[in-house]
C-alpha cells in the first residue's frame, strides 16, 4: 500500500504535543515515527522508521517539528507519514 494515500481525520487538540502525536499515528498505521528531538522516537531498523511531514496552510510541505506546537495546530492543513531514507 505505499504510496496510497489514506484518508484519516485526527483531532489534534487531543493531543498534548508532537511525542503524543507521533505515538498515536504509529499505533494506528502500526508503523515506527521517528520524532523531534527524540520525543516519542521508536527504536526500530532504520530501513522501517518513518517521518511525519505536514502541509501548512499556504501550501509549503514541512517537517513536523519545525514549529512549536501551537503553531503547527493553528496551521496544519494535511499530515504525510514518510519513509525516514525518502526525506
């Protein structure tokens, strides 16, 4: 299914931070997140850990963890989860 995209909607305001985040879309696509800063990050095989990647509201792809997080919520638009050896 890589490269099928997989239309989700996620209250983000549920969410306490970018470690909460990533750990809860991990246990939904049962997949490994590498987060920010090590937050959350999930010690797995390189070949099989992912990044998280957002669309903010001008259009610019970014990589989450740019941004403080009550920016990233006020801007957000669309998440991508992406093989770490891609980015």
């Amino acid at each position: 299914m890589e490269g099928v995209p997989i239309g989700r909607k996620l209250d983000l305001l549920c969410h306490n931070g970018y470690g909460d985040l990533s750990e809860t879309l991990a246990g939904m696509f049962k997949t490994s997140i590498l987060c920010p800063n090590g937050i959350g990050a999930h010690s797995v095989s390189e070949k099989k850990q992912c990044v998280l990647t957002y669309e903010d509201e001008e259009g610019d792809w970014m990589m989450v963890g740019d941004v403080p997080w009550e920016v990233f919520t006020s801007t957000v638009k669309r998440l991508k989860i992406t093989r770490a050896e891609r980015c």
